[in-house]
C-alpha cells in the first residue's frame, strides 16, 4: 500500500476525497456486476423451459430445440470482467494507500517501520520503453544532446513496444482461429455425442447448447447401460475430456492462471508506481534528478506523458493478459489429450514473455543501462511491518484459485 501524503508539486489528499472517489469506483463497480447478470445466468431459461414435462417434446422424431445465442465470451472478458478486475484493484489500491495515512496504520505489528528508496524498473520491453520516453523527454527539454539522435531513440522505443503488442495480439487472434475453436469445436461433438447416446439417443431426450450441440433434458433419461452403445474410438475420446479429470485439470488451470496473475501484478504494480504514486508535474524539467553515475530517479512527470505511458505500457499489456488468460483456459480445457494438456500449458507462456525474449535480444546495451539505472518511486513509502504488509500478497492465491473455480463451474 502507499501513501496519500502530500508530495512536492501535488496538492495534498484528504479523507473526504479519497472517500468519495472510492464511492464513485463502487458505483461503478456496481453497474459492471449487473451487466454481467445475464451472461451469469445465460442458460436458465432454456433449462426451466426444457426440464417442464408440460413443455417438453413427446414425440421422438421432435427435433431438439435451439435457445437464442448468448453474449459472446469474448465481448463477456472485454467488457466486463476486463474493467471489472481493473475496478476492483484500483479501488483495493486506494484503500490501501488512504489506510496508510491513518495513525493506526501500523496497529498490529512490532512498529518497525522501514523509509522505502526509489526501485529499479523492470527488465524488459515495456521497462526499456518507460525508461527511454522519460529520460529522453527530460534530455530534450533540458537541451542535452542531439535531439535528432534523442528522438531516433524515442521512436525505436516506441515502435518495438508496439511491435510487441501487435505480435501478442496477432498470435493470440492466430490461436484462437486456428487452435483453441477447432479444439472447442472437436471436444464439444465429442460430448455431444456422449450426451446424446447416453440419454437414450432421443431428440425428445435432450435439447440443444446455444452453440448446437446436446445435452440432457432430464437425468430420468440419462441410462449408464447406454455407455456400451458408443464405439470404442468414442469411449475412448469421451474418456479423454479433460473435465473427466478434475485432479489433473485444476492444478494445471491454476499454473496458467498464475502465471498470468503475475504478469498482471506487474503491470498492476508499474501503474501503481508510475501514474499514482509518482507526482504530476507541470514540465519535464523537473522530472529526474540524477545520482552518481548513470542512475536518475524519476520524481515526476506531466500529465501528457502519463497518458502516452497508460496508452502504450498498461492499458494494451493488461488486456492481452486478460484475454489469453481466458483464451489459454479455453484451450486447456478442450485439449483431448492429457500428455498433451500438459505440453500446451507450457507452450502458453511463451506469448507472455515475448517482452523478455525481445528486451534480451533487441534492446541495444546502451538502453539496458538505461532501464537498469533508471528507478521510479516505490508505492509505499513509508513501510509498516504489520499483517497488510506481510500477508496481503497471499491473497494472489485466493484470487487464482477463485477463477479456476469460476471457468470451470460457471464460465
């Protein structure tokens, strides 16, 4: 948590504010959860409609009924859970930071508190990008340099973040198209079958996903002695579902889902440190002290430069994290194969650390020592030792485990 004290070139914080701005971030909170309403409840209707012996097909020959297409999940994780999650944190964020003005903030620890110094950024594209838009910024106001050489560098910057975005976003759309929906689709009519012979291979039996595939009306219907009346290549696939392993499935879930969760604390922590806890400046002038050597300390920045460091290194790395945490879900759960659950768990990562492969291999020396020697303010700066301080990262655990529950039994 960091502190809402005041800083020089800012205005100082008080309770009321930070109160009403985090009721406005409920309000909205609020609106986002019932938004998400109806895609929560997106099969309801067709199972009440379905389950009402009243309402069912008698007939045999009576051909299963098709419910109206829900909300997409991909405009679902876009348009809800996306800014939902950011909510949540930036309100989690603001608490926090209020609570470490109070008196008490330190109540129910040992009182050792620790005067947090400015950290290092980190290693890798989007580090690099921060580093160099800052610092060249400064330079160039301060007129050091060639500025033609400062803006060369700049606009490398710039365009090696953008080349990082557009290779994630190219190879994430490339997976969905031609990997994880052909993958989907093989395991949703390997089901689908199932469903249908074990209900008795009646349409009046069963009724129909808003994706066209069946499934079971009415467990009175559903007959384990039909199992026999598949052949073996569709008991076997059957018995491939990663769903008919659950001890398999959900710890591999939780991995990836992990994974992602520590990038997004990353990015969560960048825009803590950046945008909140770094003072807003009228002029790049005053942005950098430097230190002995090639260290500089970033002090401040303008409010035009926050807004280009939002729009290229937190706004797209956080969505793409969203998005392929729920595509890479999607894929994990439809992979027929458990030798090759496993395998693909693994491939996924490598999209996430795109922005570390390039930084190691792209980013010239000269601009490495930049990013190493470049350090931002830390989002505490005063440090308490207290249960927030020393348990509120295990909370990560809870919020991962919470989604792997969420996919799999509701998504």
């Amino acid at each position: 948590s960091s502190s809402l004290r005041a800083v020089p070139g800012s205005p100082p914080a008080t309770k009321s504010s930070n109160m009403l701005f985090g009721t406005k971030l409920l309000a909205v909170a609020a609106l986002v959860a019932s938004a998400s309403a109806g895609f929560l409840k997106r099969d309801e209707h067709v199972q009440l409609v379905l389950q009402d012996p009243d309402k069912a097909e008698t007939s045999e020959s009576a051909e299963p009924k098709v419910p109206q297409q829900p909300l997409p999940p991909e405009f679902y994780v876009l348009g809800v859970i996306a800014p939902g999650t950011f909510l949540a944190g930036l309100i989690f964020v603001v608490v926090l930071r209020s609570l470490e003005g109070s008196p008490d903030a330190s109540g129910g620890g040992d009182a050792e508190v620790y005067d947090r110094e400015p950290d290092n950024l980190d290693e890798d594209v989007y580090g690099a990008g921060v580093a160099t838009l800052v610092r060249d910024s400064y330079s160039m106001v301060e007129g050091k340099g060639d500025i033609v050489l400062r803006i060369s560098r700049l606009s490398s910057s710039f365009l090696l973040m953008a080349f990082v975005v557009f290779l994630q976003v190219f190879v994430v759309l490339q997976m969905q198209a031609l990997v994880a929906g052909r993958a989907v689709t093989e395991i949703r009519q390997i089901y689908g079958r199932y469903e249908y012979v074990m209900y008795g291979a009646e349409n009046s039996h069963v009724y129909l996903t808003p994706n066209g595939f069946p499934r079971g009306a009415d467990e009175r219907w559903f007959d384990p002695a039909n199992f026999d009346r598949l052949t073996d290549d569709e008991r076997a696939s059957a018995c491939r579902i990663p769903f008919s392993q659950p001890k398999l499935l959900l710890p591999i879930l939780f991995i990836w889902t992990l994974t992602i969760v520590t990038d997004l604390r990353r990015c969560g922590d960048l825009f803590v440190r950046l945008i909140l806890a770094t003072p807003t400046i009228d002029s790049m002038k005053d942005a950098i002290v430097e230190c002995d050597g090639e260290s500089e300390v970033i002090v401040g920045i303008t409010r035009p430069v926050k807004a280009v460091l939002m729009a290229m290194t937190i706004v797209p790395r956080y969505l793409i994290d969203i998005y392929l945490l729920w595509l890479g879900c999607r894929w994990l759960c439809a992979t027929p194969s458990f030798s090759d659950l496993l395998l693909n768990s693994v491939a996924l990562e490598f999209i996430v650390l795109l922005k570390d492969a390039l930084y190691a291999g792209v980013v010239p020396d000269r601009n490495k020592r930049a990013t190493q020697n470049t350090l931002i303010q830390p989002w505490q700066r005063k440090e308490p030792a207290n249960y927030r301080v020393f348990l509120s990262s295990f909370l990560l655990i809870a919020v991962t485990m919470a989604w792997v529950l969420y996919y799999v039994y509701r998504f």
